[in-house]
C-alpha cells in the first residue's frame, strides 16, 4: 500500500526532530492586484469605438450591497461570429487582433469595464462571457458568466440556465443598454447572489 502525502510528510518531519505543524487556512486573494497582474490596455480586448465594438460593465458588490473597490475581474469570450481565439499573446494589444481575453480592476465605487465585441453563438449554443472574480477575503477566485439577453430560446435551452430557476437565471443573464452595451452587476452573496461555478 502506497502511503499517503500526509503520512509521507508526518514521517518526514519526525525523522528530521519536529513536530508537524497543523494544517491553515489558504491565503486570501488581494487587494495589490496591480503587482504582477496590471498591463496596458488590459480591459481593451478590441480597439475602443472599433466596429462592433461595446462596453459591458458593471459593479462588483458584496454581501450587504456594498460595492467592493479592490477587486479584480476577468473575462473571456468568443468572437462575434463564434470563432474561438486560439492564438498565443492574450496579454497582446496591438488595437487589431481579438484575442477573447481581458482583465479590470474595480473603481472605488465597484464598477469594471471592458471594451469588447458581442461574442457569437459557440456550437449553437446561448452566447456568453466566462467571468472570474478575485476579491479580499476569496480564498479563491469565483467562476460565473454573463449572458447576452436577446436569443431567449438559445437562453431556454442552455444547460446550466435551464437547471436555475427564475431569480437564478437573472443574476447571470445582462441588460442591454439603449446604445447596445451591456450592464451586468456581479454580488458575492445575499439577496440577489450571482450564480458562481464549481470546478
């Protein structure tokens, strides 16, 4: 029988003289993002005011409706025809090239946004932004999405909104604005709590 890592580590330390020192909690994400994680133009996964360019956008908010000012927050998402970018330099911005991926840090007041293009249907599937939200007191990143509004079918069929009910499926699905952007907020927890993935 093979031992087991922690076996394994007892058996080390005790040869060595020590006492094993109990396990402890993981380290909490933030709030220096900008070391190691900032670099320019990140928010801009296309060119600003580029055909087909939009805004999504929102506010980060905590439990109690507080918006959280020391957040970072990523998405990706396809192309709008649905082509999945496949090429290397995500971190690139050279105002031409669509590579699906960007990174925002929250204002003071909570609010990220991202200059990006409305991603297409993926398989014929609802069409949607794969989120992650790093936060203080996160002892790791959350997993969500947003989900453009107006396929209310592709919507219907989708896997994971048809397993949520009503109230669910509203924490992950964005509103249009008037000039073709979208709003979407994102809370941690409470009333209204977004929907978040386990992977």
């Amino acid at each position: 029988m093979s031992e087991t890592t922690e076996t394994r580590r007892q058996r080390l330390v005790k040869a060595g003289g020590a006492q094993p020192l109990p396990p402890t909690a993981g380290q909490t994400i933030g709030p220096f993002f900008a070391f190691g994680l900032q670099y320019p133009k990140m928010h801009e996964v296309v060119f600003p005011h580029s055909p087909g360019a939009i805004v999504v956008g929102g506010i980060l908010r905590d439990g109690a409706g507080a918006p959280i000012p020391d957040a970072c927050i990523e998405i990706w998402g396809a192309d709008s025809d649905g082509t999945v970018s496949r090429g290397r330099g995500s971190r690139r911005r050279d105002d031409h090239t669509f590579t699906g991926f960007g990174r925002a840090f929250t204002t003071d007041e909570g609010r990220f946004e991202f200059w990006t293009r409305n991603p297409g249907a993926v398989d014929g599937k609802a069409p949607f932004f794969a989120v992650v939200v790093f936060a203080r007191g996160l002892p790791d990143k959350l997993h969500t999405r947003i989900y453009l509004p107006e396929d209310a079918d592709a919507l219907a069929a989708d896997a994971l909104l048809s397993s949520l009910d009503a109230d669910e499926r509203a924490t992950l699905v964005a509103t249009r604005t008037p000039e073709g952007h979208l709003q979407h907020d994102i809370r941690l927890q409470g009333e209204k709590e977004t929907v978040f993935l386990a992977f």
